[in-house]
C-alpha cells in the first residue's frame, strides 16, 4: 500500500517534476522490487547491505555530504570558526551505510512524507540510485534463473510471459502438470518480482479467498477480521497503481465449483473487470483437460454467456512437447550435482522411458539416495537407481536391469548397453559410478519442476 500510495500522490501532483519522477525508466519497477526485498528474511537491512556490497562502483562515486546538506555545511562552517579542537561530535556521518540507505529508501518508497531524511534530498543525496538498482535487479533475476533447470519449456514460457507483460494480452498457457510449468512461472515472477506476482487460485467459490491470494501476493498487511470490502479496496487500489503483471496459477478455479443455473462466475468477473479491462499485464496457468472441462461444464449448467470473457483472453498457447534428453539431463544436473555423469544418465534414460516428466525424475533420484543409505554407502549407483526405478514403477531395460543385479559402488562386470535411449555406452574399466564427494548427506534439494 505505501507504495501504491507514493505512485498514486506522484500521479495526482500534476507538476512536471512529478510526471518526470514517474517516467524515470524502472522507477514503478524499483519501488517495487524494493518493496518485494523488504519482505524477504533479513528485510528492507538485508537488502541494503546486499546492494552495496554489490555497488561498491556506484557508492564510491557518491557526492560528499557537504555538496548537498544544508545543515552538515553549517557544521562545518561551525567546526572551522571555533577550531578543529572546538568541534562537536554530534553523530553526523558523512558515508553510506546499510542504516542510513534504510532511511533514505524509507523516504524514496513513501514511508517519509515529502521524500526527505537527514535533511536532504534523496536525488541529490543518491544520484544514479535507479540506474545501480536497474543492474542490481538484472543480477538478481539471472541467480533466480539458474536456480532451476534451462528447459526448453521454461524458454518457451518465458518468451510467453514477456510477450504478456510487453503487450497486456492476456495469454492462457495450458500445459501437462509434470514437465514443469509452474516452476518455471514461479522463477519468473521471483527473478523480476519488481514486474511480476504469481496468484495461486485457491480452490474454493470464495471472492474474499481470491482477494487474500493477490493481498499476499503483494504483501499487504491484513488480518482474518479485515473485512472484505476494506480488503478489495486496498487490493484494486494497489493493482490499479502499481500495474504489476499478474500470473494466475490453477486459473480454472476461477470458474466456480458449485453452482446453479444462472450463477454469475464472480472471480472471473472480477478479474475481468478489474484486472482485463484496465490494461493490467496477466497471464493464465492451467492443465489442458482442468481448463477446458471446467469452462464446458459450468456453461452447460448455467448457461451462462462466456463471451465477455473468451473474447478478451488471447488464443491458449498449449505446451505439449514432450522433454528432450538435454531437459531431462538439465533437470537432473541441476537436483542431483553429486552424481556421476553415469548415474545421471541412467536416471535420465529411466525418467525418459517412464515419461513420468521431471517430479518423477526427482522422486526417483531422492529415491535412489535413500538406497544408498540404507546400504551405508556414501555414493549412489547405478544399482540404486535401478531399484528406485522399480519403486517408481518403471523398471530398467532388460540388458541394463540384468547387468546392474549385484553393482555397488564401483561399476562391475562386462560393458553395460543401455537400450532405453541408445546414446552411450560404458565400459568395465570407465569412470566410476560416482565422482567429487558425492555424500549423499550433503545433496540440497533445489527447484524442481512440478
């Protein structure tokens, strides 16, 4: 809300250093990333030391206290009349510190009336703040980004989700839930959350629910006696002045559960209303058969025209291939770093085999680690990928399945053909099953497709 008030008094000032403040390129984007950081572990002081320790350049270049605060050059025309030896501490500083960039972000966002703290002006205290933000925030996306597997579906989803943001057309995005939709949504929106807020619709036929999923979104302070109506205002106020793009998960539960011949579809309305109609940048998630029974049902129940709604939203861009060797390679390099390269592809070629997409390649690796502890290995091999492959239902190939039975750590035996892809062949005196360090105790689940 603060900081969709500070947009929304800048829009109503009407002077031009007001309208020149909001076409400053990325400011909205800033104060919002700002916000966003302040909401992290560590809050608003977090963030603070993190952009400097990252902006050494920008803070070095920084004007001296004495070119911009009046009441610092009256201190130091004092220290000078009296003498060096006359001259009091009074705690001023003349550097930038985490607390003191905590204060003047504080006034920059709203939180300060007028934009001013330790007596000066934040543009003339900080010169080139949004351009060193403007950099902090693209390093900031790309560590997001590389937190989870490169894709090709998460490339296509991406480009979809610019397309979206850059041309306010709502985009429907349909998609199998196991090849990683939603994560690659989530690690959109959190690489530019200054833009982009994901909204998970809840399940429920609830308007209030919906309101809660976006206040969360946006991290607005409410409580379970908010009352609805205060709570929707503060919403449509935030959504109206900050314009963030608005990615809705589970989208098909917008359409109502329960419902009579003649029920109004509310949530839909409303973010047609409230989020279509005004230009606001959105996009939909759904699977294929949620968003297309759903819609069909409701209006062969009700009746209801949904024209208005149809006739808004873009044509749906259905994700439907299916993963390639190097998604399945990404993905597993990204969950399971420890393995050996012929651990990984061996889970790879039973994920392949399987098609049970990337959540079963993750349950099957976590699995295949459980397998070698309990045998009191360090390591995983190939034998334990073979028997969480069997847990998982999937089973290895024939040639492989008999060639692993009694494997352990090292790789033992005559050479091992893997007919499931057909890409590689390894041989008895070839690398061992596993590499580096490997301890299983030391894996880190990272991001994983759902």
């Amino acid at each position: 809300m603060t900081i969709a008030r500070r947009l929304h008094s800048l829009r109503m000032d009407g002077s031009d250093g007001a309208a020149k403040e909001l076409t400053k390129p990325r400011f909205v984007e800033g104060l919002c990333f700002v916000q966003a950081m302040s909401q992290q572990p560590g809050g608003l002081e977090r963030f603070c030391e993190d952009f400097l320790k990252a902006s050494s350049g920008w803070l070095h270049g920084l004007p001296a206290r004495s070119k911009w605060d009046v009441q610092w050059q009256i201190h130091v025309y004092r220290c000078r009349e009296h003498g060096e030896e006359y001259c009091p501490d009074n705690g001023l500083s003349n550097s930038l510190d985490g607390s003191s960039l905590c204060e003047l972000l504080a006034s920059w966002c709203g939180a300060v009336p007028n934009g001013y703290s330790w007596g000066g002006d934040f543009a003339a205290r900080c010169p080139g703040f949004l351009e060193a933000l403007g950099a902090f925030m693209d390093a900031y996306a790309q560590a997001e980004i590389s937190k989870t597997a490169d894709t090709s579906l998460r490339r296509r989803v991406f480009r979809e989700l610019n397309f979206a943001w850059r041309s306010c057309v709502p985009v429907p995005l349909v998609a199998d839930t196991r090849h990683g939709k939603t994560t690659a949504a989530e690690t959109h929106c959190k690489a530019w959350t200054g833009r982009a807020r994901m909204i998970t619709v809840p399940a429920s036929n609830s308007e209030r629910d919906l309101l809660r999923a976006h206040a969360d979104a946006f991290g607005l302070d409410f409580t379970p006696s908010t009352p609805t109506p205060h709570l929707k205002e503060w919403v449509e106020f935030t959504l109206r002045n900050t314009g963030l793009f608005l990615l809705y998960d589970e989208s098909h539960y917008l359409i109502p559960i329960n419902y009579d011949r003649g029920t109004p579809p509310r949530r839909l309305e409303w973010v047609r209303t409230e989020v279509i109609d005004r230009h606001i940048p959105c996009a939909f998630l759904a699977t294929p058969q949620s968003s297309n029974e759903t819609l069909r049902r409701y209006a062969d129940k009700t009746k209801y025209c949904l024209e208005q709604w149809l006739g808004r939203i873009a044509p749906p861009v259905v994700l439907d291939d299916e993963p390639t060797d190097e998604d399945y390679a990404a993905v597993a390099r990204k969950n399971f770093p420890e393995f050996s390269g012929c651990v990984l592809d061996e889970l790879c070629d039973v994920a392949a085999q399987k098609q049970g997409g990337f959540k079963w390649l993750e349950q099957v690796g976590l699995r295949a680690c459980d397998e070698a502890l309990n045998r009191g290995a360090e390591r995983v091999s190939i034998a334990d990928i073979a028997k969480a492959a069997e847990w998982g239902g999937a089973g290895l190939p024939a040639e492989a399945g008999r060639a692993c039975a009694g494997v352990g750590v090292k790789r033992a035996g005559s050479a091992i053909a893997t007919a499931a892809r057909g890409r590689r062949v390894v041989s008895a005196d070839g690398p061992p099953v596993t590499r580096g360090s490997g301890a299983v105790t030391e894996i880190l689940a990272l991001a994983v497709p759902a």
